[in-house]
C-alpha cells in the first residue's frame, strides 16, 4: 500500500487529528516503514500454526468460585475513617 501526504491528511482528519504540516512528511515516511515491515509480516509462512493468546503456552489454575468471609461488614467498616448507616462515608467530590 502506498502511502502519501494525503492519504496521511486523511487519517488524521478520521481521527481528528490536527498534524502541522511540516511533519506531515515525517508521518508518511514512518506509515510507509511500518506499511513494509506489516507486508514483510504477511510474506511468513504460517501455515499450521495455531493462533496463541500469550507467548508463554500456560494454562490459569482455577478454583472453585466460593464466598469466603462474606460477612463482616461491621469488621470492615470499624477500619473505615468514616461510615454511616452500614456504608462507608466518603467526601463529596463533585459539585
């Protein structure tokens, strides 16, 4: 794909971008770079190679999905600085 000083306008317009335009050149050339190297990525042979989601090929340890000292709301709240009615006070933050 090529890339231009247009093409470049363009996309910042979409992403209402203000580019000034004396750097609209340096965009082109690094799009351009990073165009050739994407290209450079398609050519690789990966014909039988399954998609991963991480580098490292690990499975996540689950367990079971238990409440565990679910009430102790008064323990909690006597650590709070402030609290009111069972709920924690905090300051008013928006006027």
């Amino acid at each position: 794909m090529y890339i231009n000083a247009d093409t470049v306008k363009h996309v910042a317009n979409l992403a209402r971008l203000n580019i000034p335009e004396e750097e609209v050149e340096s965009y082109v050339d690094q799009l351009s770079q990073i165009l050739r190297l994407m290209d450079q990525l398609n050519s690789l042979p990966t014909d039988g190679v399954d998609p991963m989601t991480h580098a490292v090929d690990m499975l996540m340890p689950a367990r079971e999905d238990v409440v565990v000292n679910g009430d102790n709301r008064d323990v909690l709240l006597a650590c709070a600085p402030d609290s009111e009615e069972g709920h924690f006070r905090v300051p008013k933050i928006i006027e």
